[in-house]
C-alpha cells in the first residue's frame, strides 16, 4: 500500500510532520511489584498505559516521528504521562489539559489465568474527545493516523471523531486515494468497555475496520465479536479494507492485501505478561510499512516488536536495536521459527 509521502520541510518549517499520529486516551497504571494478586499487595508502582499511545512509544522507539493527540486531566497522573512520553520521543503538544475532569486510571490485577484489569476512566478528560479534532494540522500532514477500538468504546464523542476519521474521511483533502493520510486501525476490543452489549461493539467495530486502510485484529476477538474464526474467513470479512493483519497469539498472524495472503509464524517467547503485545505488535508493522519493506518483513517485525513486549510487565517495551532487528529479518524461516538471531 502506498504511503503519502513524507512532508517537505516547507510545508511546516517551524516543526516536521509527524511520521505517525496517534489518538486515543491514555492513563496512569498502578501495579503490583510482583505477580500477588492486587488486594495482597502492601504497595504498587505507577506507569503509563494506553493502546494509542503504547503504538506511538513503540515507533518512536524504532525511529520514527510520532506525536500523540489526546485530553488529559489537570493532575499528577496528566504531567507524569506527559514527561514518560516526552521521554520516549513522543511529540505531545497537541495534547489538550483540562482543569475539570481527571486522568483517566486502571490497576493491573496478576491472577494466575492472566492479569485482569480494572478501568476507572469514566467521565475523564479523554472521553470528551469528538469529530472536532480532525481541524488540527497534525492530523492532515500525517504520513499515518493510528486508531483503536479502545476510543470507540469510552464515549459517544469519541465514537464520533472515529467514524469522522474513518468512515467519512474528514482528513482527505479531496485529491483522490492518497488525498489524506493511511489510517490504521486496531479492533482492540475491550468487553468491560461496551457497556452497550457485544452486539453493539460487533456492528461498530466491522464498520471502523472496513472504512480502515490497514487494520488488525486478533483471531480470538474476531470469533467473539462476529463468529468468525479461521484466519482465511476473517480476511473475507474485513475485505473493504484494503490490508488486513490477522493476530493468531503464539501461532502467527496473517495479512491479506491485493489478493495476496502472507503467514509468518510467531517467535517462540518465555511470557512474562501479555498486555500491551498487540500494540507492539502494530508499532512494528507500522515501522515496516513507513520503511517500505515487503509484506513478510512487516509481519516479522510486528511479532519482534510484540516478543519484546510478552517479556516484560511494562505496557510499552524498550524496542531491539536496529542491529538486532535487521539480523531478524534476514533470517531464513529455519532460523525465524527457532528464534535465532544470526
């Protein structure tokens, strides 16, 4: 697929266009320092956690422009999401504060069939989020905007600015296909979210991701969001869109794109945790798309980049040095299914 191309310094000299541009709501996370389940823990440790803006991290980590547009609260947790993204790379000045409503908040509570989370984001500052947004430059002179179904869940604003994005393109400039930027799209379905019922997050989320340019979306979710679960039929599915990546957990993922089907399977990984794996799993995709590699190279380095996350209890991974990453991409398939790094 085709990216606009990257903007000429003319066309904004007092700052360079983002690479990437992604919107969403991100929040504080409190977690347990080991894997004792939350009401036994004396003490938790805070970070930063947020689907939109972990993809933003993970291609700021791999070298990329990335900024992160989203509402934050006028509060401790608002300033230490600020300077960790600053701190990875992430371009944050069009992030709005507002004095009236709070950080949205959520802990992580380690059981032993995986960590559930527990969400108090309602009412935050991020859900008054709307279709408004599309008016900021940051948008339109992106090469890629980056979405989630996490936004669509949160509130009826923000599931307006989705579909203003999406399905009604409000970012084309009316030049035709590669009149605005790609817009990507995560499923990222989160149940507790859809306080409205699977029924209503099935049908939202099919629209999203078959208005998306690229879009991914995890086997398992798309059984429970539509009854469909081989890989081939889900491909079928979201066929609208004109690049489909198809997440299978420890199995592989596979895109769909031009008629063309591409499966690599997943490094074998020693989990730590599994949250926040699919939105590395993105950024490195995404990295791959911007540096116009093949189909194959893309897909390896989304399950590289999502490994790194599987192997720590932090939502947004340190990403491998570009050295590591490019002896990955080299290998032969022998050598990628046994983990090898040349």
């Amino acid at each position: 697929m085709p990216l606009p191309p990257p903007p000429r310094s003319a066309d904004r000299p007092e700052q360079a266009a983002a690479d990437v541009v992604c919107v969403g709501e991100t929040m504080a996370v409190l977690s347990p320092p080991d894997s004792r389940p939350l009401d036994e823990q004396p003490t938790l440790t805070m970070a930063v956690g947020g689907a939109e803006s972990n993809v933003a991290c993970g291609l700021a980590g791999l070298g990329h422009r990335v900024a992160w547009l989203s509402r934050l609260g006028d509060d401790p947790f608002a300033r230490r999401i600020l300077a960790e993204l600053t701190a990875r790379g992430v371009d944050v000045t069009g992030v709005e504060t507002d004095p009236a409503r709070p950080t949205g908040v959520y802990f992580k509570d380690p059981a032993p069939g995986g960590t559930r989370t527990h969400y108090y984001r309602s009412g935050s500052a991020a859900t008054l989020m709307g279709p408004d947004l599309t008016r900021l430059p940051a948008l339109r002179r992106a090469r890629v905007v980056h979405l989630s179904g996490v936004a669509a869940a949160i509130s009826d604003s923000c599931a307006g600015l989705l579909e203003a994005i999406l399905v009604d393109r409000a970012l084309d400039d009316g030049a035709g296909e590669s009149g605005g930027p790609t817009v990507s799209f995560d499923v990222n379905h989160r149940p507790a979210l859809w306080r409205s019922g699977t029924a209503d997050a099935a049908k939202n989320l099919l629209t999203l991701a078959r208005a998306a340019d690229i879009v991914f979306v995890g086997r398992d979710e798309a059984e429970a969001l539509w009854g469909t679960a081989r890989p081939d039929d889900i491909g079928e599915l979201l066929a609208p869109a004109p690049l489909v990546v198809v997440k299978d957990a420890e199995h592989g993922a596979t895109s769909y794109a031009d008629g063309t089907r591409t499966f690599v399977p997943a490094l074998p990984t020693q989990v730590v945790e599994p949250v926040g794996a699919g939105d590395a799993f993105a950024a490195g995709y995404l990295s791959a798309v911007l540096d116009n590699r093949d189909e194959r190279s893309r897909l390896r380095l989304g399950h590289t980049a999502a490994s790194a996350a599987l192997r720590t209890r932090d939502d947004v991974p340190r990403m491998p040095p570009r050295t590591e990453i490019d002896r990955r991409l080299a290998l032969d398939d022998a050598g990628w299914c046994t983990g090898a790094t040349g």
